[in-house]
C-alpha cells in the first residue's frame, strides 16, 4: 500500500507585525511567513521523513512562487499546487497586543477557487491517507463545494480520512452556526478527527471531554484527539479513552503546534498501519505527535520550527 499522504487546503502568506504590543493600523514592521494549516501539515509529514503532497491553490505572483518554493525546500511534493492568473494569493496581516488579543485582517484570494476540474486524481487515488485541514475551505463557495466533493469521493475510495476543522474565530465571526453544522459533516466523513477543546465543546455543545468524543464517534469518527495544550491529547477510540500526557516545554511560540502533531500522527498512521482497535498503538503514536508539537512551540515560525525525526529521537 502507498505510505503517501494528500493534504488538501489553503497555502497563503502571513505577515506578522513585528512591533510589540501595536495594533494593525500603527505597525510598520512584518515579517512574512509561509502559513496555512495543510501546509503546516504537509512539511511535518516531509521533515519527518514522509510523503506528502500538498494540493491547493495560489497566485501566479511571487507571493504564490514564495509558497511552493517553501514547500519545495522541505521536500513537499508541489505538483497537484495550482497557480491562479485571475486572483492574488491569499495574505493575512496580524499583530498581537499585551492583552493577547489579535488584530486581524484577511485578503481572501486564490485559495477560495480551487475546483474539483483542477484536481489530479490518479495522485488522489494513489495516496494511503487524505487530509482535511483547511481553515478557510469551509468558508463558501466554489472551495467548500469542492472540498466536500473531494472527502466523498475519498470515502467511496475507501481512504483513510483525516478532518481537522480548524475553526478560526476572526474568519467565522458572526456564522458560527454554519462552521458547527459544516464542521459535523466533516465529522461524519472522517476516520480520525483532530480537535482543540475548544473547538469539541464549540462543535458538541459540552465541555466534558468524555461526552464531547461520544458525540464526535456518533457522527462517525473512528479517532478522535482532543488536545489540551501543555496536558496533552485526550485520545478516544470509541472503546478506550486516556488522557496522553505532552512533554515539559518553554513555550514561545505555538502558532502551527497543532498542525505539527496532526502531521506527526498521519506521519506514523501511513508507516505502522495501526488497527483502530490497537488502543496502546495509538497511545504510543500520540505522545510522539505531542512531542512534535511541543518541540514547534520552542521555536518562532510554523514550517521553520518544525522538527526532523532526530531532533525528536535526540535526549
């Protein structure tokens, strides 16, 4: 069986103000990153030592050639990466103020029209595990048409599924309700499920961890991972459920940690092959993902602070 994974969803630009504790409209200083979850995602997978393949769209401008460049450094196979001549890339501008708050602005672009037409599906149907983590994919149309086009065909394809809803509050703002009936559908299609515990009570509507993952199961979720930040993952297979501790890090910077563990996870779902039944397995897959994402939040930058697999095996 191919070890390959697809990751399908946005590639954009971040530009973070690098002035402290200043808002949007003062700051002169930005630093630009490469970002967007299933990218984070896909050069987890390719540092560790994976397959990966990223598919989505960008501008054909630099921003866009930035992009797949990135990946390309990281060894992240680009092909199934489309250029739009019509729209720019997606850019997203933030800072962030001694309250914690952000301030945000998005310039949505070519990301939102990927069309199912411009998917290679030989590549699709050749790949062992397909990934859903696109923050913005489920904002509208035609991207959110295509997205759910695409898990459908994958679960007639017999795939193994993996959802990360990824909710954003500055992009969903007032249509919370649509994220959470969305969000469910992604759900009911998906093998292994990947939420904050924000995101379970947001999605189920209970903040207990336990009826959350019963909730999530019932939708169809095989696998559900809750994580809890410096606590760890709450990992339930419908059977079995345990609390798996993280590691003790310095956090700096957390931006792309859980992208980090999703990436870990699917690293070493599409090598050891577990049985969702094999509940000590799955136990031993999820502290090595919390580590990976424990070891992102010590450094600045989601892609750069990515670790390999000696970094991790290292003492």
């Amino acid at each position: 069986m191919s070890s390959s994974i697809i990751c399908i969803g946005e590639l954009l630009i971040d530009f973070f103000c690098t002035d402290v504790d200043i808002n949007l409209i003062e700051g002169q200083n930005f630093q630009k990153q490469a970002g967007g979850a299933p990218a984070n995602v896909c050069a987890t997978i390719a540092k560790l030592g994976g397959t990966a393949l990223f598919s989505g769209k960008v501008g054909n401008d630099p921003f866009g050639h930035f992009l797949k460049k990135t990946l390309d450094d990281v060894k992240v196979d680009t092909s199934m990466v489309v250029f739009d001549d019509f729209h720019p890339t997606t850019l997203a501008f933030v800072s962030l103020q001694a309250n914690g708050e952000r301030d945000f602005v998005f310039n949505r672009g070519a990301d939102a029209f990927l069309v199912e037409e411009e998917l290679n599906f030989e590549k699709l149907n050749e790949a062992a595990i397909h990934h859903f983590g696109s923050a913005t994919a489920l904002l509208n149309d035609p991207f959110q048409s295509t997205y759910f086009q695409v898990m459908n065909h994958s679960k007639k394809q017999g795939k193994f599924i993996s959802f990360d809803p990824n909710y954003r509050k500055d992009l969903w703002k007032d249509s919370v309700p649509t994220f959470i009936e969305l969000a469910k559908k992604g759900v009911a299609l998906a093998d292994f499920v990947k939420v904050s515990d924000e995101e379970l009570k947001l999605i189920t509507g209970s903040s207990d961890l336990a009826e959350g993952t019963v909730f999530l199961h019932e939708l169809g979720a095989a696998v559900v991972a809750v994580t809890l930040g410096s606590e760890g993952t709450y990992l339930s297979n419908g059977h079995s459920k345990e609390i798996v501790p993280s590691i003790n890090v310095t956090s700096i910077d957390s931006t792309g940690a859980g992208d980090a563990f999703v990436g870990a996870t699917l690293y070493q779902f599409a090598n050891e092959n577990p049985t969702i039944e094999d509940f000590e397995a799955l136990k031993k897959i999820i502290s090595f993902s919390n580590k990976v994402g424990a070891f992102v939040c010590t450094k600045v930058g989601a892609i750069s602070a990515i670790p390999t697999i000696e970094d991790i095996l290292r003492p």
